[in-house]
C-alpha cells in the first residue's frame, strides 16, 4: 500500500513490502 518512494527510505523497515513491488 506504501508507494516505492517510502520503501526506498526504509527499505530495511518495509523490506517485506519491497519484495510485493
């Protein structure tokens, strides 16, 4: 649900979101 810009912040936080995008 977050967009990629948030999961570039905090790749390490939303690391299991960056694996959906």
């Amino acid at each position: 649900m977050l967009p990629a810009k948030v999961v570039t912040l905090s790749p390490q936080k939303n690391s299991r979101k960056n694996e959906i995008f």
